[in-house]
C-alpha cells in the first residue's frame, strides 16, 4: 500500500509540478531542473487568465515551469502587493496607482477578467508559490526606499521556505542590503562591464538578467565561469507583433547554444523551451 501511495505520489507530481523546489544557488539543482523556465508576470498568463493572479501560478506549475516573477509594488500603507504596473485603470478598470490605494481598498478590486482574479498580497503569491513548490523571481518596483518594506518581504520569504529559491532582479541598495541573505542579487550593470573588458570577478551567488541581445556567447560562458548564473528575458514586448514568433524562437535558440541557466518567459514561448523544437 505504502509503494502504491509513492508510485501515485510521484506520477502526481510529475504530471502536476516538479516534487522538489529548485534551489537558484545549486548548480545540480538548476540542471536537474532543466529546463528551467520562470513564468513572466506571475506565471503562464493566458487568455482569459491575468498576470500575477493564483491562477497563473497554478498554470505555471502545471505546464512544467520551475520558478515565477511576482511584480511587486508598495501599497499607500506599506503593504507588498503583487502588481505589474503602477496605474490600475488598464487591468482593473479603476482610476489611480498602486502606490495611491490603501491594502483594504485593493482587496475590493479585482481584475477586469472576473471576479475570481483578486489583487493578491506579495505574502499571498508567497504562500502560494511555495505551495506549488515554484521558486520566484522577485521584481520589486516600488517602496524600497522604506527600510521596512524589503524587511517585510524577508519575513515571507522565511516564512514559506523560499529563500534558496528566489533571486531578484531590482538593483536598488535596501534590496541588496535586507534581502542580502535570502535571495540571489542581480549582477551589476558596473560589473558587467567590467567582465566584458575582460576581468576576472567573483559573481558567486548572483544572475545576471536583461534582454538577449544584450549578451554575446562568449559573455555567458565568462560569466558562469565567475560564478554567475544567467536568465534572458524572452518577452512579448521585445518584438514587433508580426514577427514576434519567429524572433522569440531564434533568442531562445541562440541562449540555448549559449547554455544559459534558465529562461525568464511569456507563455507563448514556453513551446520553444520545453520542446527545444
């Protein structure tokens, strides 16, 4: 009975989401994750399904990915909350910012596909992300400038387990500075220029992000060879809409030769990653 458990157990997973949450700081854990795919704005946003909400987590984990971005903004009261852009009129359908609402206010909305797609809390996506065993990628967008809010986000992130499994990709000091010991730190644009003149740097336990064509072959492998690991960014608004497809599959094929460490995504591309096709 014990083994029959196990067996369902396993196949469960393996059909749902991976059993095991990725660690970004372990080399065996990235490749035996590969390949690893971080699911942008929050996950597999399809129609119907809108960006950062549980839903597209959930689609994510389903589809295979290993990790999610969460946006994350600054309430008018502190609170982390899981939102890409700062003005709301375009996904909820109200006038006003992020940062101009109070958390109370917020968790009135919700997006303009239904109402079953609330505004979620950062601790929200947190919870659920840990749940789905999805590692995460951290955007955050606003309220660093209070001491407070990274340390918040610290908190969650100890609180669900995800630590070894999140890196960010803000730059800012209070980002570096409180969330030093839980996340994987962006590489530096300084630094990177500096690997491109051809110095030696230790980049242990950081990523390096941004668009592909910001990046040669030889630069990826200079960077992993300091330690870093590397995640393109292949998204929708990199590319004229007619030949989006096309491009994205080309990127994709490139970063693959190059042996990049994992992809930062929109749904579509997901094909072109999970297929190699």
């Amino acid at each position: 009975m014990r083994l029959f458990l196990y067996l369902t157990c396993m196949l469960y997973c393996s059909v749902m989401w991976a059993c095991e949450l990725i660690d970004v700081f372990s080399a065996e854990s990235l490749r035996s994750h590969a390949p690893v795919v971080v699911g942008h704005r929050g996950g597999a946003v399809v129609e119907g399904i809108p960006e950062n909400s549980l839903q597209a987590m959930r689609l994510a984990a389903k589809r295979g990915y290993s990790m999610v971005e969460i946006d994350v903004r600054a309430t008018l009261d502190g609170v982390p909350v899981a939102f890409h852009d700062s003005e709301m009129e375009k996904h909820v359908g109200v006038a006003g910012s992020i940062e101009e609402a109070t958390v109370a206010e917020l968790s009135e909305l919700h997006y303009l596909e239904g109402e079953e797609f609330p505004i979620l809390t950062v601790e929200e996506s947190l919870a659920e992300a840990s749940r789905l065993q999805l590692g995460v990628m951290l955007n955050i967008k606003s309220g660093q400038e209070n001491e407070v809010f990274p340390q918040q986000i610290d908190e969650f992130l100890q609180r669900y387990g995800l630590t070894r499994a999140t890196l960010t990709i803000s730059r800012h000091e209070n980002t570096r500075r409180y969330l030093a010991n839980s996340v994987m730190q962006r590489v530096s644009s300084e630094d990177f220029e500096r690997v491109k003149r051809g110095e030696q740097l230790d980049l242990s336990g950081q990523v390096w992000f941004n668009w592909p064509r910001y990046i040669s072959n030889d630069e990826v492998a200079r960077l992993q060879s300091m330690g870093a690991i590397v995640v393109p960014s292949i998204n929708v608004f990199h590319y004229p809409e007619a030949t989006h497809l096309e491009r994205a599959k080309a990127d994709i094929e490139r970063m693959r030769e190059a042996g990049v460490d994992a992809y930062q995504i929109d749904a579509p591309y997901d094909q072109f990653v999970m297929t190699g096709e």
